[in-house]
C-alpha cells in the first residue's frame, strides 16, 4: 500500500511535469505527470526502473537512459502522459548483482542471463507499486510505453487497464 509523501512541479528539457513521490513501507517510488490525466483513456505510461550505471554514470552499455528521454518525449509530443519511476536498480536484483554480472554481459551473456550465472534472478522486479500508483492517478486507461510483458500482466493482475503497448521509439 502507498502513501502520498509530497509532490511538486518540475522543469525538464522535455517540458514541466509534476512529481508525486510516494513511500510504500520499504523504499519511495516517483509519478513525473504531464498534463490532466485523471480519467482519461489510452494515457501514455512508462514504467521505469532505476539504473546507476545509466542514470548517474551515463554507461553506454545499457539503453535505461535513453528509454528514459524517449518516453518523455513521445509524452511531450501528446501534451500528457505518465512515467513512474521505481527503485529497482539491477533488475531489482541491487547494484552488487549489476557489478558482479558485467564480466558476463561483456563476453556477450545477456544481461538477464549474466544475473543467473552469479546467482540472482533474472528479473526480480515488482511493478505492483506502479499499479497502486496509477490507481491513485485515477486514470481509466493506459498505453504502456513498453516491450516488456511482465509489466503489462502484473498491471493487469492488479486491475489496471492496459489498451495497448507501444515500444520507446521516435
């Protein structure tokens, strides 16, 4: 269950959003709104999970960044949309299992694999916090802005309306 902690507007090179920022009992998640979206369909929405290695030490070696600055400009382009950005760093397996998995991203192991062989999960991840967000945002529907499917069924599962998908590309 989330808790609304604070909110504020928020300037970005691809125009001014508000921040939601909500604590669910273990770590905080972000909503970055554009335009009014409260009961409205088919809304852009990307769900978006942290990355040091991409966010604050701009890697080239993954595309988190660049998901990031795409979907906030497809949001841009309509006037409205949502990104909510969740506390997931390496697949939410933590920046220890990033680290430790890069030997064998390098020699060409996907990365979701290269987790197996240090012995995380592939995908530890939970976008149930983005399904409680967006229950919150009080939209009727969303697109995601996704290729992912485990975020489509687990938003699903959680009653939220999924009209469609369209992947992070101008």
């Amino acid at each position: 269950m989330i808790v609304k902690l604070a909110e504020t507007n928020i300037k970005t090179k691809f125009g001014d959003f508000k921040e939601t920022l909500f604590y669910n009992g273990q770590r905080e998640s972000h909503s970055l709104v554009m335009g009014d979206i409260e009961g409205e369909e088919d809304i852009l929405c990307r769900v978006h999970s942290s990355c040091i290695f991409a966010h604050q030490f701009n890697s080239i070696e993954c595309d988190c960044r660049e998901q990031m600055e795409i979907s906030q400009q497809l949001i841009q382009k309509v006037g409205k949309g949502i990104v909510i950005w969740l506390e997931q760093e390496g697949k939410g397996n933590g920046h220890y299992a990033l680290i430790k998995s890069m030997e064998h991203k390098k020699n060409g192991i996907p990365q979701a694999e290269a987790y197996e062989k240090v012995g995380f999960k592939k995908d530890a991840r939970d976008f149930t916090v983005a399904a409680e967000i967006l229950e919150f945002l009080k939209v009727k529907s969303v697109k995601m802005l996704t290729n992912n499917p485990k975020k489509v069924a687990t938003l699903t599962q959680h009653g939220v309306v999924v009209s469609g998908t369209q992947k992070t590309e101008l």
